[in-house]
C-alpha cells in the first residue's frame, strides 16, 4: 500500500527529508513478509484488498486521497509525503479514489506471470522499480506537492 504502505510505516526511516530505504531488495522482501498473511510465500489478490478497509474510514467503498493519507499520518507523521506519493501511484485509472479495481491493477502489475500469486521475487521486482523516486523525492531543494513533510 497500499495496502503495502503501511508496512512502509515500521521500515522506513527520514533523514535529512530522504526516505533510507536501500537495499531495495531487503526492504521489498520485509514488506513482503508482513503482507504475507496466512505465511504461504506468496500474496494473493484476497489478502492485498484485506487492507483496503483500514483505509476506507467511512465504509464507503472508496477510499479518498484525506482517508488514505490520515490513516498514515495517524501511524506516522513523518510519511505524510510518501502517503501521497503512494496514493498517486495506486490510483490507476487517475481519478482521485482509490477502490479495490486500484488494488486489483497494482496486483496484476505485480503479478508479473499473472498466475494469481505474487511471489517474493515479483514483489520485489517491483518495489526495486519503484523505490528510487520515493527516495530521491523530497530531498533538499525539491518542492513538495502536498505541503510541507508533515501531517497537518
């Protein structure tokens, strides 16, 4: 969320405004293992749309860009620009909500053989492309989207 962000929440540390979250690899392989729920070795679509509730606070069936980044900043301040950055990369058809279609499209990304399964290996795949522009966003200099770095 992210369904994996909130993993994100215990892995991540700030310095200097930069998200640490080299090496890639052992950071995509613990959130992994945290979203793995019933400890199979592998996530299914089931157990990534599990997550979709603690977001949605109004039970609605869609979760807001305010429901998604509150939840976050309720767990961790400090990652109130990534909950945006995460938002923005999981609402895949652009509208500005997310529902669990996001969720089944970041699955299928995911899902590189689209056999259903997300495995270690696909998961972190996937984390590696994505990790590096969290990382290098918001560093000294850059301008942040959605104010300044902290929950408001």
């Amino acid at each position: 969320m992210l369904p994996v962000a909130v993993v994100l929440l215990g892995l991540l540390s700030t310095s200097y405004g930069a998200l640490q979250l080299k090496p890639y690899n052992e950071t995509a392989l613990s959130m992994f293992l945290a979203n793995d729920f019933n400890h199979d070795g592998v996530i299914t679509l089931v157990e990534l749309e599990s997550s979709f509730d603690k977001y949605d606070a109004n039970g609605d069936g869609i979760e807001s860009r305010h429901e998604y980044t509150e939840y976050i900043c309720a767990v961790s301040p400090s990652l109130y620009q990534l909950s945006h950055w995460l938002f923005d990369d999981y609402d895949f058809n652009h509208d500005h909500h997310l529902t669990k279609q996001d969720y089944d499209s970041l699955f299928a990304v995911m899902d590189a053989n689209h056999d259903g399964n997300v495995t270690p290996d696909e998961f972190i795949v996937y984390w590696e492309r994505i990790f590096p522009k969290y990382e290098t966003s918001g560093q000294h200099g850059q301008h942040f989207a959605h104010g300044n770095s902290a929950c408001h």
